[in-house]
C-alpha cells in the first residue's frame, strides 16, 4: 500500500529570533499530496498556530520554515523590521496530510538557544587555553560541563524519553546553576 513516512527535523539553532522546522519525509510517488499542515504550539501556550494551504506560509514536501515571533503569533508590532527573542521552552509542532487525523507526526522540542548563549558566554570567560589550565580553572570548567550536561539531559528527557515535566526540571535546575555560576578566577 502507497504511504508517505512523515518526519521532521527541529534543528537546534542559535539565532534567537528564529524556530527552524525542516521537512524529512519520505513521499511515495502513488499517494497525493494534499491538505499539509503543520501546527506551532508556543511554551505557555494553549492555542496551536496553523500553516496550511490557507495562510501566508504555505507548506509543500521539502519545507523548510524559519518561523519568527510574528509568525507564531507572539510578536504583534514592527513584524518585518523588529524580530524579537523567542523564549526557550517547549514548543510542540504537528505535521499531517490527508487524512490528517490519521497521518501525522508529533514532536515536544525543548529549545534551549537562551540557556545555551549564557552557557558559551561562561566557558569564553574561563579563557581556556590548549594547556592544562590551574586547578581553580578545572573546577570551574568541569562545573559548566556538569551544567551543559543537565541541559543535554532536559532535551532527552523532553524530545526522547517523552517527560516534559521532568525535562523542564531539569532545565530549570540547569539554568539555576547557571545563574548563579562565578567566573570569576581573581
């Protein structure tokens, strides 16, 4: 029997102001392609928001969407000339086809782009060189490894072991250390 294997990819991206989705199906000549859509469900959230063959973002096999504030309906002004910071948390995306009841994939992604600059921001403090750094510079590092390692692990928890809640935990555990991390070697 004809079927497409609907797949995406949710890269995690550094640019702050844009949620990446990337099409990784594998279509099958003999079935059609028709009504696809995919649903934006925002940390905090309750409403999906919907792209389709009825709004300004359409969607066709290979998509690849660059979704900003405005886009997912967070953002009101300046749309096009103003792109704020989308929050880290979990977004929640959809992507069917006819019948889309029945032909769908679903995803919980954990994005973590703001808890990741702080954390690079840290280990670029540290001044490490290509050396055995003093003990007081070990310690350290190995702590923002400890951390970068509980943010690893909120995402698995989330995208792979299915545990938001316990994901979120996590990285709210991980974003606690973080802020209260002292770089400071003097």
């Amino acid at each position: 029997m004809a079927t497409n294997k609907l797949s995406l990819n949710i890269p995690d991206i550094m640019t702050d102001c844009v949620f990446r989705i990337e099409d990784t199906s594998v279509y099958d000549k003999l079935m059609p392609y028709t009504c696809p859509t995919v649903q934006v469900m925002a940390p905090g959230f309750q409403d999906w928001i919907t792209f389709d063959d009825t709004t300004p973002i359409t969607i066709g096999k290979g998509f690849v969407l660059n979704l900003t504030a405005c886009d997912l309906q967070l953002q009101f002004n300046n749309c096009g000339v103003e792109f704020n910071a989308l929050s880290d948390g979990v977004y929640t995306v959809k992507y069917s086809q006819s019948p889309n009841d029945r032909l769908f994939v679903e995803y919980d992604h954990l994005r973590v782009t703001a808890i990741k600059k702080i954390w690079y921001a840290k280990l670029c403090e540290l001044k490490l060189s290509a050396c055995e750094p003093t003990a007081e510079v070990q310690d350290k590092f190995n702590e923002l490894i400890t951390i970068g390692g509980y943010i690893d692990a909120a995402k698995a928890n989330v995208e792979y072991c299915g545990e938001v809640d316990k994901g979120m935990s996590l990285y709210n555990y991980a974003k606690k250390k973080l802020d209260n991390f002292q770089c400071k070697l003097f």
